[in-house]
C-alpha cells in the first residue's frame, strides 16, 4: 500500500481514475467531450436546421459562421469517439484560400489545450526510472514513453498476454466486470520501445510485479505549446528538404553511443518527428497535406488506416485525431492522378465555402479592418466611417454569391442573410443551393468563388495607403470599393470571374446609395432612428386601416410589440398612396397584395422577434426615404438641391445643422459627413 500512496506511482494513478479523479480517454473522446459539454443550440441557416456549438464562439476572436463545416467536424469526431469507421479516417478541409480552414483547425487546437489544462482533464504518460539497475542504458537515467501513452495503457499490458493482464488487472485494482469490459475496449498493445524495457525489466525482476513497478514514475504531458506536444501542426515543405523523417522520427546516433543492444527500439527518437509528440491523444495538424511529396502522402495513408508509426517493423500505435486542409486547385491535381485513389478514400473530405450572409461578414471584416486605432503615416488617429463596414461586408459578400434566373443577387444575398425579399421565399434559394451543390466542379458550388478574407484584408491595406484616407484621416466608405475593385484586378486571374466580381461591386455600390439615402434621412430629421420611426409607422397604418374600430377622425389605437405600451396613430392615407406608388403599386390589387404580405410577415416575424423592424426590406425602405426626403423641404424641391446649392442662407443653414447632426448623433467625423454629402448629391450609382 505505500507504493499506492506514492502521487506518482501508477497504482494510485490507476485508483484516481477508478475515483473519476482523471480521465482515461482517447483522442477523439476528448475532443467531443469538450464540444459538447460546451453547449449545443438549434438554428435555422438558408432555410435548414442545423446546430451551433457554443465552444466555437468563445474568446475575443472566435469562429464566425462556418456552420456546416463545423457541424460535419464534430460528427466525424463523435462517430470516431463511438467506435464507427471515423477512427481510421482524417478529416480534411478543402476550399478557395482565405476562407477560414486554417483558422478552424488553429482554435480547435487552441481550445483543446485550455480544455487539457483543467487538472480532471491532463494528459498523464509513464517513465522508466532505475534503469541503472538494469544496465546496458549507459548515461540515460530516464527513458519517457516516446508517443506519450496513457499510464493506463501500461496497466492493461502488465503481463505477458492480453488475457493474463485483463485477469490480473481485475484481480489487483478490484475494477468490476462491466469497468473492466469499458476499459479493454480502448486497449492498444505498448509502443515498441516501452513494450521491449517492459519485458527487459520482467526478466531482471523475474516477474515480480511489485518490483516492476518500482521501475515506473507517473508524469504529466508537457503542456508547452511551442513543443509541438498535444498540438502538432506539420506545414507542407518543398520536395527537397521535406522527408518521412519529419513525421515519423528516425535512428538516432546519439543514443546508439549509450544503448549496448543494437536490437533495442529505443534506438529511433521518435519525438524527431511531428506526429510521436502528439500521438498520446492530441491533434495532429497537415497544413496543405496535398502539397506533400508522394512518399510523404504515403506514409500519411499507412499512419491514417492503421494508426501506428512503422520503423524497420518496429509498431508504435498512435492516439491521434488528423485533421488537415487543401486548398481546391492542389486537391484536383490529387485527384486526377488515378492511382492516389487510397489516400483520398481514407479521408472525410468536406468542402469549406465562403462565408454568405453577409450579417454575419460584418464580424469578418471586423477582424480584417483590425481592432486596434488606426492612424494615418503621420501618426494622427485614423477616424472609421460608420458605413464602411457594411460597404466592405456587402461587397465581398455579392462577390460570393452565384447567378441564378429565378433571383437576383440583392434577393439571394438578403435571403442568405435569413431576410424578406419581396415575394421569394427561402424554399427558392435552398432549392438554388442544392442543385448547385449537385455539381461535380466544387468551384461552382454554392458560396465556393469569391473574394476571400484574405483579399478583403489586402483592400483594407489599399485603402489605408491611399492618400485620400491619410489626407483626410477617415477611413472613407465609398472608397473601399475602389481598394476592391483594385484586388480584383490584380489578385483574380480568371476573365470570367473578373468581369463578374466587377459587377457584383456595381450593385454592391448601388445598395451603399441606398444606405446613404437612409443616413440623410436620419440626419435631416436630427434623428438617428428617423427612417426606422418612418418605416414602423408605415406598417403600422396599413395593419389600422382596416381595423373595426377605426373613427372618422383616422386615429387607431395598437400596442407597441417592443415596449407592449398602448400607442395612438393617425393614420394618412395619402401617405400611405405615396409610398406604394414609389414601390410601383399601380392598381388595387396590387396594393392590396403587398399590404397583405406585409401583415404576414408581421405576424410570422414579431412572434419570434418583438424588435424586428423591416428594415431589411430595402424596396420598402427606399421608397419611404424617397417619399419622406422629396416632400418635405419646402422650396427647395428636394434635399438634395437644398444641400447641393447652399448659395441662400437657409441652405447653408441645413447644410450646417446636417453636418453637426451627423457628427454628434450619428458617428460621422468631418471628413465622411462632407463627403458623403457630396456623393448623396451627386447622381452616381442612383438607379
């Protein structure tokens, strides 16, 4: 018993697992623990219920979107963690660059060696101590299990046989049947080397397990992340210097000098190689595993199936989760080479595309502008215009998205977002998304070609050098356009993509005008929630209109969804003509049609969301703007004469007051209030 009482000793390793102190787990095991322990919520993308795993959002910069990818990962690592055929599969990741692969593999990482640093959850692996008393080590004093095997894997191998260990196992450590039972599933037999001193120390100890078990010391797995242990990432080198040595390990000299037994396995270090230091149940990391020379992509295939490292027949089975990536052009040069065919057959290949809606590009391109001030070269803060995030998400994201006869692009790109548009329905575009996704040419799947975050990062970059921004030290929305239109051009090889890119930025402009229309609106009424008011009231008269109890005097009654108060309107029929006029509502019907599909979405929308606000339904947007802005300046004709001539007093005046509303309430500096003034009256990009 004082042996058991030794912290360090492996009967009192075995007893803390017995106690649920630690944990014996496999790779796979782990990692789905640690996902789904996180939590787990039901979400509906593009019209199709999928889950959203709350460990990917975690941390100042998380995962954005990557739904379907994310979802087809923690299946394959739950079906490996279960038994199924995942087990002898690497997952693998393949897509346009810059879209985010390597980033996902990067946080799993990240995220499972915080998860391994809570003490229930630590890597523990054995040593060979004593070895003096054995002789024939010369100057090594301490030989460490070289692929970092779990001490419970020694326990289970502590006699000659697999049949004489369970026996004694269960004689020993007093485990039930049924713990005994679970336990022999994860069996593997020792790696080479720690089977071969094992069986050396039962000679000299004459099989006396009580001695032999003086030999071991229970140690913990070096969490150190720059060792590569646990985590291991293996980048694709050029075809000279990259060899099997790199993964696997090779003979090593200097050990030959102390070891007296040529025959002895311990003579190849393994941790020479990148995938011993992972192999006692972390990830193993292939970046661009098809950029590989051949016989490296072999070796990958023997690693994959069987899970073991093989050096001159010596076996150290492994415990690793492989997770690699490739980008499209690299997998299809693979591929075409017929006789590759086994390496692809071990792999669950899933295809990574863009990032669609373009809501959730508005974090991505956060991550691209930089959370940090920026300044201009002479040092002076760099101001960001508030519209830029929106022109930069809206371009990239029209870039991403295909041509279809049935939708537009506004309509395709407002649908991926989960948002009305119009009379099209989300059926319209899963049904455009999977007769896409149909096509063998991964390339002209759905969201596969586009600007990547890569390319949106170098616009950034030109937009940040470009004298304009450093002039007027504003970061200028509308400019943003021209550092994409400058990324296609130098970055895009393709004509036909090129030209289309080049067009997708025309509409993208075209939404960006609209926006600005909104921003004038607002700043003309000194009200930042000016046109959202508007736009409320709207659809709040077309749901009175028809009520019962509707007097001569106009005035309905409702309750406010968002705040539940009891709300008096006044209901403006000529108002309400207008707007449906500048939607191009011509005859009753037509009228009456739109009027009911708003109330439809009213109900189906407020039920789930008490402060939706229709603001996405940019046609009824624009032409309460239109209506609002070209009716009420008096005189002027509309605002945009008022601002453009600003010879008379009262012009200037509104100019003036514009400018302050938009510095002060609306997060405008100078520079972008000018400007953006100055393009709302010019006639570019309006339809």
């Amino acid at each position: 018993m004082a042996n058991k009482a030794n912290p360090k000793s492996l009967e009192h390793h075995v007893d803390d697992v017995k106690k649920g102190k630690k944990v014996f787990e496999d790779a796979f095991q782990g990692v789905s623990r640690m996902i789904l322990d996180a939590g787990i919520q039901k979400i509906t993308v593009k019209g199709k219920t999928t889950y959203r795993f709350d460990l990917f959002s975690q941390g100042k910069k998380h995962l954005i979107g990557m739904y379907d990818e994310i979802n087809s990962l923690v299946s394959f690592v739950k079906d490996a963690s279960e038994g199924g055929s995942s087990r002898e599969m690497a997952f693998v990741l393949v897509g346009e660059p810059g879209n985010g692969k390597t980033f996902l593999v990067e946080y799993l990482c990240s995220r499972y060696r915080e998860f391994l640093t809570s003490p229930e959850n630590r890597k523990h692996t054995f040593r060979f101590v004593n070895l003096d008393q054995l002789g024939g080590y010369g100057k090594i004093q301490f030989i460490e299990s070289q692929t970092y095997e779990d001490p419970m894997i020694l326990a289970m191998s502590l006699q000659e046989t697999k049949d004489q260990s369970m026996e004694y196992f269960s004689k020993k450590f007093k485990f039930t049947d049924k713990q005994i039972e679970n336990l022999y599933k994860k069996y593997r037999p020792l790696g080479a080397c720690s089977a071969y001193i094992w069986n050396q120390i039962r000679e000299a100890c004459n099989n006396d397990i009580a001695k032999m078990l003086s030999f071991i010391e229970i140690t913990q797995v070096p969490m150190i992340e720059s060792l590569g242990t646990i985590t291991g990432k293996y980048p694709a080198k050029d075809k000279i210097t990259s060899s099997a040595v790199d993964l696997m390990g090779e003979e090593s000299i200097q050990r030959l000098l102390h070891i007296s037994d040529s025959n002895n396995p311990y003579r190849f270090d393994l941790r020479r190689g990148a995938l011993a230091r992972v192999a006692g149940g972390g990830i193993h990391f292939s970046d661009e595993i098809y950029k590989n020379k051949k016989d490296l992509v072999q070796v990958y295939l023997g690693v994959i199936q069987n899970r073991t490292i093989e050096l001159d027949g010596f076996k150290w089975p492994i415990d690793t989760l492989i997770i690699a990536t490739s980008n499209n052009s690299e997998f299809d040069t693979f591929l075409s080479e017929r006789e590759e065919a086994p390496i692809i057959d071990r792999c669950r290949i899933c295809y990574v595309a863009h990032n669609t809606d373009y809501k959730i590009q508005k974090y991505l391109t956060d991550y691209a502008v930089g959370t940090d001030t920026k300044r201009s070269l002479d040092h002076e803060v760099l101001h960001q215009d508030p519209n830029l995030n929106y022109a930069a998400s809206v371009g990239v994201v029209l870039t991403r998205l295909p041509r279809s006869d049935k939708l537009t692009p506004v309509e395709i790109m407002k649908l991926a977002a989960g948002e009305v548009a119009g009379e099209k329905s989300l059926k319209t575009l899963a049904e455009l998304i999977d007769s896409l996704n149909q096509d063998t040419e991964i390339t002209k799947r759905f969201g596969q070609k586009g600007l990547g975050q890569r390319n949106l990062g170098r616009a950034v970059q030109l937009l940040l050098e470009s004298s304009e921004t450093n002039e007027g030290k504003c970061m200028f929305a509308l400019d943003i356009f021209k550092a994409l239109e400058r990324t296609v051009l130098d970055y895009v090889q393709e004509p036909s993509d090129r030209a289309k890119f080049k067009e997708d930025l025309k509409i993208a402009r075209g939404l960006y005008r609209e926006r600005i229309m909104t921003e004038m609106f607002n700043a003309y009424m000194d009200e930042p929630l000016a046109i959202k008011k508007d736009v409320l009231n709207y659809v709040n008269m077309i749901i009175g209109v028809d009520a019962e109890h509707l007097g001569p005097d106009m005035m309905w009654k409702y309750k406010d969804p968002q705040t539940g108060e009891l709300r008096a309107l006044k209901i403006d029929e000529r108002y309400i003509k207008n707007v449906e006029e500048r939607l191009g509502l011509k005859t009753e019907e037509q009228r009456a049609s739109f009027r009911n599909s708003i109330r439809k979405i009213y109900g189906q929308k407020l039920s789930v969301d008490a402060n939706y606000d229709f603001m996405d339904n940019l046609d009824l947007v624009k032409a309460i703007t239109d209506v609002r802005l070209k009716s009420d300046i008096a005189g002027a004709g509309s605002l945009i004469g008022a601002l453009a001539n600003r010879t008379n007093e009262e012009n200037q005046k509104l100019y003036d007051r514009m400018i302050f509303t938009m510095d002060e309430k609306l997060g405008y500096c100078h520079t972008c209030a000018q400007k953006t003034i100055e393009y709302f009256c010019s006639q570019e990009d309006d339809k």
